[in-house]
C-alpha cells in the first residue's frame, strides 16, 4: 500500500529519477550502513561514502575484503575499493566496482563537514526534539 501520496510508485518515474539524477542526488543514493561500533558511537545508522573511509564488503562475490575506498564513481554508482583488482588479459590490472549497498563503512574520514553531518543526523539529539516536558508536581 502507498504511504506517502507526494512520492510516485511508477515503476518509469522511478528509473528516470534513478539514471538522471545530479551528482548530489547521487552522493546521497550511494549511502552505506556503518558497521556496529561506529552506530553505537554516532547513532547513525548510514552515511553517504566518500573516499578515503574503510569498507568492508559484505555480500557478492568479494564478500569479506576489506580497504579503502579509492574513488567513487557517481556516474556508475560503484565505488573501487584498495586491493581489489583483477588482471586483465593483456596483463593491466583494473579496479572492480562495488555497489555501495554491498558494504559496510567500518573506518570513516572525519572533517568538520562530516562531523556535522553526523551531530545532524545523530538520532538520540532529535528524540526530544517538540516533546513537551509535564512535570509531575501539580498541586
């Protein structure tokens, strides 16, 4: 069932947005979890990567490899890992694209943008945010 009336369920508009998308719509599209001890520390569940964090790949045929991320390729939505080659034919070697949905950040690259990012997006911050307070002593 549609939840949300402003969001369309078409399959054609869902595939435009997809291959016409900004680098910033993008950026955002290629999130990936953070691993268990950077979401107990932050209270983030996924972030957009960037290059230089650490990955670990969790599911596909590179499952468990781990590295850093040397570039990401917004345009294929992929990202090339460190040590994660193959050798071609005619002897050059090629990074391999990873799907950011495919992997799990466990180390990130902290600047002030992203450290703001992640006081934005810190879940136990907003949980209070518009309760109101009753206090319990009313005579």
């Amino acid at each position: 069932m549609k939840r949300n009336t402003n969001v369309s369920s078409s399959r054609r508009k869902s595939r435009k947005a997809h291959f016409t998308a900004s680098s910033g719509e993008r950026r955002i599209r290629m999130s990936a979890a953070l691993s268990h001890d950077l979401r107990t520390k932050y209270n983030v569940r996924s972030l957009p990567i960037r290059k230089d964090d650490e990955v670990r790949v969790v599911c596909g045929d590179n499952k468990n490899h781990e590295g850093k991320v040397v570039a990401c390729y917004r345009k294929k939505y992929v990202i090339h890992i460190d040590k994660l080659t193959v050798t071609k034919t005619n002897g050059n070697t090629a990074q391999i694209g990873v799907s950011p949905s495919n992997v799990i950040l466990t180390k990130l690259k902290l600047d002030k943008d992203r450290k703001a990012l992640l006081e934005r997006k810190n879940r136990t911050v907003g949980a209070d945010k518009g309760k109101v307070k009753v206090s319990a002593d009313v005579n």
